[in-house]
C-alpha cells in the first residue's frame, strides 16, 4: 500500500437489514462500531429477517443514541417510532443462518410497527449483554447480528472498476451503499487491494483480515426503494470477481483486535499484506 489510503465514509446498521447511518466518528468495539447490528427482526419463531426475503427493510431508516438506551425508526409515510431500549427482559432463542442464539424482545409496539412495514408478522430483538458470539475466519473475533465478521470494509477504486465494468455492458452504476459497508477507504493503489490486507491500523484501532465478502442478493436492492433491481452487480462481478469456493466476492471482513475510535479521514496503515 503506498500509504495515501484514509477512511471516506463510516456507516452504522442498528438494525441488521435496515438502512444504515453515516457517522463522521465513531468507536470500533470488539463486536464492531458502537451499536452495529445490534438489533435483528426476527419472525415469531425467532427466525431472523434480511432483504434476501424482505427487500423492503431497506426503507425502514433506525437511529439510536450515543448510550444505546433509545432506537427510533422511521420510515416514508409512516409515524416514527420510539422504543424504550430493554436490557433485561427475558431472552428468547433466536436463529441467524442456521446458528442459535438468544434476543431481547423490544415489546409489542416495535413488533407491529416493523411487522407493518414487511407486511408479515415480525419482531424486534436486541442482541443481550452477554452475547458472547465467535465469528469464523483467518482472525478469531466477535459480532453482534452481522452476517459474520464485526467489520466490512470496501474501496472507493474498487467500487470505480465495477461500475466502469457495468457501465461498459449499457447498464446503470450501482450505489456504494447495495453492498452495505461499514468503512470505505479511499486513496488505495489499485481496485481490490484491500483483498491483500491482513493487519491494518485506523484510528485507534487494529482490524485483523477474517475473509474476502462474498456477495448476495442484498447487492441486487434498490437501497433507497427497498425494490430488487438485479442482476446486477452480480452478473458483472461473475466475469471477474469469482471466488474458488462459489460465489463472488466484492470488499473484505475483519474482526476488531484493538478496539479504538476511528474517524472519516483517518488514515487506513497497513500492518501486514498478504
């Protein structure tokens, strides 16, 4: 890396699925920014909810305050809503890509305000203060409801060379925010190598490389409509992104080894590469 490279935006997602929040600042925790994926709906199984099935999460729009004690949601049309933040209710088992966990229900008025907005009975949960998850990768670490790892990272060169690709077949670029990162970098040597990195320093912080971000359907919703508007940038990612083990991969994952603050502007320096 020829050391240019700093953070251009950092993005926070209360609730997993919905919209996220550009924050200038923010403080990276072992489990990821502060108050990232902390929130999860669920069915009333405890099945959890994405815009793979329900697109439409997209539009729905959380914030929550510096403590974590108050979430609103919003969303177009629609009354927002103010929950009260519970800690210490009962814990109910709730199931993420197959693995068990367990979730705080946030009450009756978040349930039918987000089971409104889906159009299908649903329920909001909050990660409890003893999860204590371990996420998979080159890097042990922990997560709230992310996917998998605390931190997705993506570039601004990267997300050019794609959509220069896309552009080339007649198609329309996509958004930065379909592939819902939690920092962007800018000012690196070349599109994709960020894959190359393995430890790195930002802020006050240190990440450790978990795995390359191999993508899904979510890439494919409008993020501002919460409608699928594929193929791409699947198919244009197929042509030259495709990982060995199935899928193809666009930004990379890290778990948080030194928690810290990190900063838009904050120079992203490299410990270790591949």
């Amino acid at each position: 890396m020829d050391g240019s490279a700093r953070v251009a935006e950092l993005r926070c997602y209360p609730v997993k699925g919905c919209a996220g929040t550009r924050l200038r600042a923010g403080e990276l925790t072992p489990a990821g920014l502060a108050h990232d994926r902390t929130f999860l709906v669920v069915s009333p199984e405890g099945v959890f909810r994405t815009q793979r099935r329900h697109p439409q999460l997209a539009t729905v729009h959380p914030g929550i305050d510096a403590a974590g004690s108050v979430l609103t949601l919003r969303a177009a049309g629609r009354e927002p809503l103010v929950v009260p933040v519970d800690v210490t209710g009962p814990r109910m088992p709730v199931e993420l890509f197959g693995a068990g966990f367990t979730g705080i229900d946030q009450g009756e008025d978040a349930a039918e305000w987000i089971s409104d907005v889906l159009g299908e009975k649903s329920r909001l949960v909050r990660v409890p203060p003893e999860h204590a998850r371990v996420t998979d990768g080159e890097t042990p670490g922990t997560s709230g409801y992310a996917d998998s790892s605390a931190v997705h990272l993506t570039s601004w060169e990267s997300w050019e060379a794609l959509n220069g690709r896309i552009v080339e077949r007649g198609d329309e670029p996509v958004a930065m925010a379909r592939f819902r990162p939690n920092i962007v970098v800018s000012g690196l040597a070349a599109a994709h190598a960020e894959d190359r990195l393995r430890r790195v320093a930002v802020g006050g912080a240190e990440l450790g490389f978990t795995k390359l971000a191999v993508r899904c359907a979510v890439t494919t919703v409008d993020q501002l409509t919460g409608e699928r508007v594929g193929p791409e940038p699947l198919r244009t990612l197929a042509g030259y992104r495709r990982h060995p083990d199935g899928g193809v991969t666009f930004g990379v994952k890290f778990s948080v080894t030194r928690p810290g603050p990190v900063a838009v502007g904050d120079e992203l320096r490299t410990i270790e590469t591949a």
